[in-house]
C-alpha cells in the first residue's frame, strides 16, 4: 500500500505543471509608490503603479469623481515645507485654510494628505517626514472643523518626486503635501 501510494504521489510530482516558469513578477520602477504590489497574470507583462490617483468607475464604466470635485482640486495647491521640516508655514496655513473653506462648503467631500519628500535621507527616513508633514497639515485642519473621517493622510516619502533634478530649487518642489478631493464614500 504505501508503494502505491509513493508511486501515485511521485507521478503526480512529475505530471502535474506547477506553471511557476510562466508567472511574472510585479516589479515597480523607480517613480513608483510603495503602496501594495499590483500582482500580474500569465497574460500582462510589467506593470506600473499609476503616478495619478486612481478612481473608480461606475457601472458605466465612467470615473465616478463628480465634475465639481475635479474643479475643486484644480483650485488647490501643494504646501510645501523647509529642508528636514514638518511645520506649517504662515503661507501654508493660508492654503490650508481654503482647503477648509471648500471642505466646509462641500460636505460630500473628502481628502487625502499626501505628504512628499526629497530625495535626501534613507527611504524609511522620508517615508516618516512625509508622514509627520501629512499629519501637520490634516491636523491643522481639524483644528479648522474638519471632521477627521473626511480625512485620510499617507506618505510617499520620496517615491513621488514633482521634479527629478538633483537641485535645490527642484528638492523644494519635492518637499510638499498633495491634496487629493474626493466624492462621498460609498
């Protein structure tokens, strides 16, 4: 019986393909996110994160960010933050007020600060300046009656350069917070 049973398992071993040759692997460039891995099939090769933020469709298959929403976020700008700092400028503030006003005005409306680094420092370092620059602006807005389920923060660090050039004035570019406007959750 158990000669059987090796006989049986053996073959199955050397009949059964185990398909791990034809897989791909997720890789990620260099400008990727270090969000979760996009896994691949058989069929894609190389994948990329989207640099843009990406929404979700409806069951037409449209974007599903209503038209308002996307003029809003075209009224916003990126605060940006001195060399290895994470507090708010007096210019900062004013920005970050007027996310408020529209947040205000807009109940329906959420945000995500993404808070961005340059290029200096180890990748765990600006992963965790960009976090505390992210968490600077969202409590700021709270302070301003924001309620914090409207809000989300997360940090790219580094992996989401506004400019690739190894220069101070394209690093200050780098050193910013993002805001991202949403519809209602669903």
């Amino acid at each position: 019986m158990k000669q059987l049973l090796t006989a049986v398992l053996l073959a199955m071993v050397f009949t059964v393909p185990t398909g791990c040759s034809q897989k791909k692997v997720a890789t990620l460039d260099q400008t990727s996110a270090p969000a979760a891995a996009q896994q691949t099939t058989d069929t894609q090769s190389r994948k990329q994160i989207p640099v843009e933020p990406v929404t979700s469709l409806d069951k037409d298959g449209q974007e599903s960010v209503p038209a308002y929403v996307k003029e809003l976020q075209s009224k916003l700008q990126d605060i940006h933050f001195a060399f290895d700092r994470y507090d708010l400028s007096d210019e900062a503030k004013g920005s970050v007020k007027g996310l408020a006003d529209i947040l205000t005005k807009n109940r329906k409306v959420t945000v995500t600060v993404e808070g961005h680094c340059d290029e200096r420092g180890t990748n765990e370092y600006n992963l965790a300046l960009g976090d505390r620059r992210a968490k600077a602006a969202k409590e700021y807005l709270a302070a301003l009656g924001i309620a914090s389920g409207r809000m989300e923060m997360i940090s790219y660090g580094e992996e989401r350069p506004a400019c690739t050039e190894s220069t101070e004035p394209c690093w200050a570019k780098n050193r910013r917070d993002h805001f991202v406007l949403a519809g209602e959750k669903r």
